[in-house]
C-alpha cells in the first residue's frame, strides 16, 4: 500500500441515481443521508430520482454531490483503507476537508448548501460563461485573457487544459484568438463564471454565514485550491477565497506528490479527477470509486 490520497469530484460530474448504492450497503452512508434530508428536504430525491436540469442547478447540485462524494470515502474507510492526504476540486474541497475533521459532515452538507444557493445567486445577478481552452500553454492562456477585461482563468486543469469564465458578449472574440494561437475552444454547460470575479457576490455572503459554523483545520493535511499547499491559517478565509480564485488542480496534485503522494483515489462521479491526474503525474496509480461495488474492488487493489 503506497501513500493515498482521496480527491474528490466538483461539479460538472453528477448524474441522477448517484450515492444510492452506498444508501442502500452502508449504516454509516444511510445516517449521513437521512440526516442531509432532514436539513434540506428533497435532496435525496434530487439526487436518486430528480431530472437531469433538476440536479444541473447549482443551488442542487452542490449538497447532492457534497454527499456522493463522501459516500465513497466513508466506505472505504469501512473497508480499512485510510489516506495520507486530500483534496477536493472546488466544490470537492467541502468533503475533503469535512472527511479530514475541519467540520462535522452535517455541517459540511450546510455550507455546501450554502455556497450553492449563494453561488447560484451571484450567477443570476453577474451573467457569464465558461469554456474550456485545450492545445495551448497554461501561461499562453493566461496571455490572452489579459488583453480581455472580463476573461479570467479559473482552474488549471493539467498540461494543455486550462478553463477560463467570461462574459457571455465578449466570449467569442475571446475564442477566435485562441483559435489563431493554434488552441480550440469547447463552450461549457455551466450557469455561470465560477471562479472569478463574478463570483464576487457569493464570496461576500458565504464569507458572513461561515462565521456561524465552527470551522477548525483538518486532521489530514488537505491541500486546498486557493493556494494549491495543505490548509494552514484560517480555514474560512480559504474557503471564501476559492470561490473567485483559481482552481490550482495540476499544481496542487505536482505538490501531493512532492510530499510523497503515490496512490489517488477519486471519491466522486465521473472519473474526471483520475484523467486529469493521469496527465500530470502518470508514474501514479490512479482509481474512481462511484459506486459500493468499486469501492470493495479499490481497496483490495490499494493493499497490493
């Protein structure tokens, strides 16, 4: 067994029917979860039987995949699998740092709450979008939405993939000059321009309700986006600043495994951590667990 880490999934992964087969194998998952419901009634629903627009709005998405992703991490703790560090993409870094003791996971499911309603609000009021730049230089990007006001990089993905917010009017000229820097440009299904100063709002509203949680550092170093380094300081303005800052992904995982880190685990739907991961450090082993039955074959493969 190598030195683990547990990454958990942002949003953009979910899919109705997500968590149920941890609901239905795990006493600890099934708690967790009917306690969730008591707090936000509907949320189960949303994620078991919802539609796909249902669950697509951010106000939804954020508590239902705040729980998917801890289903997979309790149930490998079950199965004796424990890790050495964390991580969590965007919203993912709610779970990780709730897993690693920052926060109990019914206040986690709060705050997730939360930072999606007020997120989901600061979408409505600041219009924008989001596109994914592919084929060009992290810094080569970051050139070209500074001749922009109005275009900012919001996550470092991994070599070649960079994905910036922008205004929804000024996001096709932002395109075609990727286009003539030798780039492509892929338009994503999103509400808003997260990650950047359109999120501006959210970050203000969020920064006053966590005062209410709280809030201590993990007991497993949890490496954070803002900064791309483990949690140290105060745990509330990194939370509050990951909201408009940069998801630094390939960063955060090149300092993982500088301290080590030799094993990753998405906890989460999708696999889209595990692909990215495998680009920026490929001598890695990498593994999703989406569901109960993966999450048994996974820590078979871990003891190896």
């Amino acid at each position: 067994m190598g030195n683990i880490a547990f990454v958990f999934s942002g949003q953009g992964a979910q899919k109705v029917g997500m968590g149920y087969s941890f609901y239905e194998k795990y006493p600890e998952v099934r708690e967790l979860y009917d306690n969730a419901e008591k707090i936000r009634p509907g949320t189960l629903g949303q994620m078991f039987e919802g539609s796909d627009e249902e669950l697509r709005q951010t106000r939804n998405t954020q508590p239902c995949l705040y729980l998917a992703d801890i289903a997979p991490a309790l149930a490998l703790s079950v199965a004796g699998v424990q890790p050495n560090a964390l991580a969590g993409f965007s919203l993912g870094e709610i779970p990780a740092l709730a897993f690693g003791g920052a926060f109990s996971y019914e206040e986690g499911f709060k705050i997730a709450t939360l930072r999606g309603k007020l997120m989901a609000q600061a979408a409505e009021s600041n219009p924008a979008t989001m596109a994914a730049v592919l084929k060009l230089e992290n810094n080569e990007v970051e050139d070209i939405c500074s001749k922009y006001k109005g275009i900012y990089p919001a996550n470092c993905n991994c070599p070649g993939q960079v994905v910036v917010s922008g205004a929804a009017d000024i996001m096709p000229s932002f395109c075609e000059d990727v286009k003539a820097a030798g780039g492509r440009t892929i338009m994503l299904n999103v509400s808003g321009g997260f990650h950047s100063p359109f999120m501006e709002e959210a970050a203000k509203g969020f920064s006053k309700e966590l005062e209410n949680f709280e809030i201590t550092l993990p007991k497993i170093p949890t490496f954070s986006n803002f900064t791309s380094n483990p949690y140290e300081g105060n745990p509330r303005e990194l939370l509050v600043r990951q909201i408009t800052g940069s998801v630094r992904w390939e960063e955060t995982i090149k300092n993982m495994v500088s301290v080590g880190i030799d094993t990753f685990i998405e906890c989460g739907i999708g696999g889209v951590l595990q692909k990215l991961i495998l680009k920026i450090a490929p001598g890695c082993r990498t593994f999703c667990v989406e569901n109960a039955e993966q999450s048994e074959e996974v820590a078979k493969e871990v003891e190896k």
